[in-house]
C-alpha cells in the first residue's frame, strides 16, 4: 500500500477512535495497524492478498467523478467494452 494510502487511512482511524471517545495517540493507530496488516497477510489460512489478475486503484487523490471516469477508463482498456 503507498503511503499516502497508510497515512490518510490512519489519519481516518484515530479519527473514528477520537469520536468514540477513545484516547489514541496517532503513534498508536499507526503500530496496531501495522500489526494487523502484518497478521492479515501472512496468516495461515486465506492470508489477504489481491487476486493475481487484480487491478489495483487508489482513489485517495480524486473525487467522486474522477474516480468513476478512470475506473471506466480501466475497465474499457480491459475488456475493450464501453461502460
């Protein structure tokens, strides 16, 4: 995951502990999520991986219209069908 993606994901998780009223620094999230990523992927069973034909998107930099005009974009390239 590139790190603007980990950045903004735990910026977004000490924000909803904050509004449940949990007391959590920033260094915090930032180790429990690291752990957790850690166990999710090299777990014995179904460790979380990206399907080997997979199409990666991070649509942390654009907006709800930009996102939907590239994922199209990706989709025409793949299948070669207008969506």
């Amino acid at each position: 995951m590139e790190e603007s993606k980990r950045e903004i994901e735990r910026l977004t998780r000490q924000l909803e502990l904050l509004e449940k009223g949990e007391q959590i620094s920033y260094e915090q999230v930032y180790q429990d999520l690291l752990r957790r990523d850690e166990k999710d992927t090299t777990r014995a069973a179904a460790p979380l991986r990206p399907a080997e034909d997979a199409v990666l998107f991070n649509s942390t930099e654009y907006n709800l219209e930009e996102t939907l005009r590239e994922l199209k974009k990706i989709i025409r390239e793949k299948t070669g069908h207008a969506v």
